[in-house]
C-alpha cells in the first residue's frame, strides 16, 4: 500500500529522474528514507559518461554499507522513479536494505521501450523479486508512472 508519505518520497524521485534528463543522463532518481522518515541520501543517474554501474540505486547501496549500521539499513525504504535493474536488486539485498518502492516497473520500462523501437538493454530487465529474497516491495504507483514514461520518451526523442 502506498501511503502519502510514500507518493511524496516517489515524487521527489521523478524530479531526481527529470534533474538526470536535464544533465543528458537516464531518467532515473531514488531517495533512500530512515525508518523516522529522514532522507538520509538520493542521487539519480550518472551513465551518460559511459560508466553504466552509475545507477541512483546502487550508490544508496554502497552509501548505506558505509554510514548505516545493519539494523538501521533493514528498517530504511528506497524509493526510486524506476524498479531495480537485477545489478542494483542485488546491491540492495548484499547491504541488508530494507523495504522498496517504485513509481514505474521493469516490465512497464520494457513495453515503453517496444513501442518506442528502442533496442532492449544488455542486461534483462527482471522483476526484484527475481533477484532478491525477503523484501517488502511496493509499486508502480500509475500517476507517477505515467510521468516517467514521458520521461523517457524525452529521452529517446533526442537520441
């Protein structure tokens, strides 16, 4: 169940994702939130300068292990305008991270990307729970999906 707290977290990942696009990069935003609904951190993508391990995602992992203890990373939420792509699913599950929710899906970003007759990724779009076990996770949230749909066909506009 999304609750307000949680759409406001999402919608702050969109403008992440929209500020990306601005920068010429993928629109991709996430927030990573303390159990006392503090933002601890948020990024968004960082692939445009041909390092495409540069996801938001996986730098709220790396931050995590370094500045949060354990129990404080099992009880924090992720928030992200896009699911996990599997590298980032993974890097979620190896730190201990908790609860995840996403604007828009993996299979949504896949369907776009067919309509769009852009090429499929290297890597598979899998579903997180695909990747990771004993996570709660929660999405995609069609409001906010449908923003970065349009996000994206921003992007592939002026490929």
């Amino acid at each position: 169940m999304i609750t307000d707290s949680d759409y406001k977290h999402l919608e702050r990942c969109v403008e992440l994702a929209r500020l990306a696009l601005e920068k010429g990069d993928e629109p991709f935003g996430s927030v990573l939130v303390s159990a006392e609904g503090e933002v601890l951190f948020e990024d968004h993508n960082h692939v445009a300068g041909g390092d495409h391990t540069q996801h938001p995602e996986f730098a709220i992992a790396r931050w995590a292990a370094t500045n949060m203890t354990p129990e404080e990373r099992k009880k924090a939420t992720v928030y992200t305008s896009g699911e996990h792509c599997p590298m980032c699913a993974a890097a979620h599950g190896w730190v201990g991270l908790g609860r995840i929710v996403y604007a828009s899906s993996s299979e949504q970003l896949v369907q776009w990307m067919n309509e769009m007759n852009v090429a499929p990724a290297r890597v598979r779009n899998l579903p997180i729970e695909d990747v990771i076990r004993d996570t709660t996770i929660d999405g995609p949230v069609p409001i906010l999906a449908e923003q970065v749909r349009k996000l994206h066909e921003q992007l592939h506009k002026t490929e």
